[in-house]
C-alpha cells in the first residue's frame, strides 16, 4: 500500500518515466510470447524457436536498465532526514522502489498477455483476417503456465535488480581495534574547562574565540579518480573486432538466421558483436572521464574548467549509458548499411524489438543525464550568487554534450564499420 501511495502522489514527470518502463515491459513481454507462439506453431523446428528466445534477451536487458535507472533517480524514494523516525530507513525505501518497479513492469506484461490473447482471438474474434495466425499458434490452446513464466522474468530480474542497485551501504568507518577510552577524573575536569573552536582547536575559558576565516565556496566539483575500466573495455573491443573478423571468413553453411531475413550469418559474428557491446560499455565512463580531462588541459577557463570537472565528477553515471548507446547506434548502423542491399525486408517483431532496445538506451541516457544535471544544482546556484552570467551554465553543458560527440561519434563510427565488414562478407 505505501508503494501504490508513493506511486500516485509521485511528480507528473516521473509517472511518465513509470509509464514508460510499463511500455518497454509490454513490448518485451509481447516478443516472449510470440517465441512461445513460434514454438507451438513449429514443433519440428526447436532450434529456431530457442533462437528467437535468446533474442529476446537483448529488449529484456535494455528493458531491465531503464527500470532500474527510473528507480535508482526517484526523488519520491530517495533517502531524506527525518524519515527514519517515521519506519521509513534506507531499506525500506529499497523494498518500496523494488515494489514499484515489479509493479510498473507486472502491469506491462499483463497488457502485452491481453494484446497477444487479442490477437490470437481469444478474447474477441481473430483480428487482421487472421494474418498473424501463425505466428501466434492461433489454432492451439496457449499453455497458461509457460506463458506466466515468460511474463514473468522482466518484473522479477528488474525488482531484484533494483533492490540489488539500490540496497543501503554501511558507510561508518570502522573503529580501529585496540582503540580504548580512558576518562580520568584530570580528564573530566579538563573536558568542563574547554570549549571546541569551529576550527577544532581547543580554547579555555577567558580566551577570544579566534577571528572566523572567509568561507569560499567551491564552484568547480573537485576532480576524482578516473574509472578503472577503460583498458579492459579497449581489450574487449579489440577481441570482439578480431573475432567477427575471424568469423566472417568462416564457412556460411553452418551460420545463424539473424533478425531481418540475414540468413546463414556465422554464429561468431553475433559472439564477436557482443564481446565488442560490452567493451564499449565497460570503456564508456573512462572514455568520459577523458572528455573532461581533455576539456581543462591547457590552462583552462572558468568555462572549460566547469565543463570539464562536471564530465569527471559524472563519468560513472553518465558513462555507462553512453556506452550502451553506442553499441546498439553501432549495430543499428551495420543493420541498415547491410539491409541497403539485395537483403530481405525487416519484419514488425523485429522493428518491435529494434524499437524497444533504442528506445530504453536513450531513455537511460536521457534520465541520467537529467539525473546529473539536478546533482549539480547547487553549483549551478552558487555561480548565479556570485555574479556569474545567467547563461554560463548552459554553455558548459553544450560544450560537455560536443566533446562527449566528437569522442563518442567517431568510435560509433569505426567499430559499425568494422562490425559489418564481416558480415557484408
């Protein structure tokens, strides 16, 4: 009940990211129960029923991120002072974001269970003059168990995920051991007769308090540490690249049927493209927190020293969904140059799952960027106060947003190119 309360007093912006999630969720649901359909219309062919399954992996995966993303930069569940006094502590926040979550995705998988009963002609009469008959098994009864099963991944996987992302962290520092506190009677009368200075400084009774230093705010975020996975990610790529380029000059006979009508693909190709997504998102908050380190070299501006610490202080939130982005423009690009040729049309669930894995990365993208934006409101407002122009910060978000293109573009680029040579082969 707290969950469905926070739910519907929540801001009009974040039912819209919740009902964003659902769509993503129904789309998902929707390609996992037509696998299912595929399966009972092709009994004799469980090779390609399983292999429109494990595609269904990548809508799901993108569809899991977003959720937890729109969990992760809730305001209505975020910790607050004072609501632990009330029974409302970090961990129950996490169970109630995990709550949500389950049930914008849960009610996601149930439209998509209405929709595909609707077009099966369960519900009220075969649709479409029953174009979609055969893929949908419309002349079997759908098995109820199997289909639950299916509906129900994305809402449990996204629900613990979240609780996984968003469990509370002890972050006390631990007590030296062997450390003891000895109170003496010298130690107690001394304790009455001193007073603590702001400074920290001890200071007896009749002493003047020490004149208080101006206190000047820091406007540019300190700079942190770079992330570590910047080579592993470069090393990942690299082996990804080699191995579609190994694969693409292997026999075609024993290939895969891939989305789209690419018939007889080698089945290294899709391992290599994965290898090459994945080291494209462990290298994209280094590849970040290199734009900002590159944007305050040579003697540095206020401008390019803003824009620079902010891309260093949000590489980690910023930097993986970038990655993400990049890896599915990179695919997306090789799809398109290759379907430019004598290929075969895309068919609607590919376009569906096509639409809901871009569609969840740069709605992930998006909400962090908006999510780092909100974390830097304060220095945005302690600039105005000092006298800075009204515009400054909007410049320094445009030039982080050219410097993150003109790194992130290129790389999209080179690794599409190099990803369809293979296939193209």
């Amino acid at each position: 009940m707290l969950a469905l309360r926070l739910a519907r007093r929540a801001h009009p912006v974040v039912q819209v990211r919740r009902l964003l999630v659902t769509a993503a969720s129904g789309g998902t649901g929707f390609l996992l129960l037509c696998a299912l359909g595929h399966a009972l219309s092709h009994p004799h062919a469980p090779a390609g029923s399983a292999l429109r399954l494990v595609w269904c992996a990548a809508p799901a995966a993108a569809t899991v991120y977003f959720a937890v993303t729109v969990a992760r930069t809730d305001p209505g569940t975020r910790p607050r002072p004072g609501l632990s006094a009330i029974g409302l502590g970090p961990g129950r926040l996490m169970a109630v974001s995990a709550v949500t979550t389950a049930l914008s995705t849960t009610l996601g998988s149930l439209l998509a269970l209405l929709f595909f009963l609707h077009l099966r002609g369960d519900l009220t009469g075969m649709p479409f003059d029953g174009a979609a008959a055969d893929v949908l098994a419309a002349g079997q009864p759908l098995p109820l168990p199997a289909a639950l099963t299916l509906l129900s991944l994305v809402p449990v996987v996204a629900s613990v995920t979240t609780a996984l992302v968003l469990r509370p962290k002890d972050t006390r520092s631990p007590r030296p051991a062997g450390l003891r506190t000895r109170f003496t009677a010298y130690d107690t009368f001394d304790i009455r007769r001193r007073a603590a200075s702001p400074a920290g400084a001890t200071r007896y009774e009749g002493e003047e308090p020490p004149a208080e230093e101006p206190q000047v705010p820091a406007v540019a975020p300190a700079p942190r540490p770079a992330p570590g996975g910047l080579p592993w990610g470069i090393a990942v790529l690299a082996v990804g690249l080699a191995v579609e380029a190994y694969a693409g000059q292997s026999d075609p006979g024993s290939g895969l049927t891939l989305p789209g009508g690419f018939a007889d693909s080698p089945a290294g190709v899709l391992a290599g493209w994965l290898l090459t997504a994945l080291g494209l998102i462990l290298a994209g908050p280094g590849l970040t927190h290199l734009c900002g380190r590159l944007l305050e070299a040579v003697e540095p501006g206020a401008l390019r020293l803003l824009a620079g610490r902010i891309l260093q202080a949000e590489a980690r939130r910023i930097g993986r969904p970038l990655g993400v982005v990049c890896a599915v423009a990179s695919g997306a690009y090789a799809m398109v140059s290759l379907s430019s040729g004598a290929r075969p049309t895309v068919g609607p669930l590919t376009l569906l799952g096509a639409l809901v894995v871009a569609g969840c990365t740069v709605l992930t993208l998006a909400t962090a960027a908006v999510e780092a934006r909100r974390a830097h409101a304060d220095t945005t407002a302690v600039l105005l106060r000092l006298g800075a122009p009204s515009t400054l910060p909007r410049r320094a978000a445009l030039l982080r947003a050219g410097a993150l293109l003109a790194v992130f573009g290129p790389l999209t680029w080179t690794v599409a190119e190099l990803a369809a040579l293979p296939m193209a082969a």
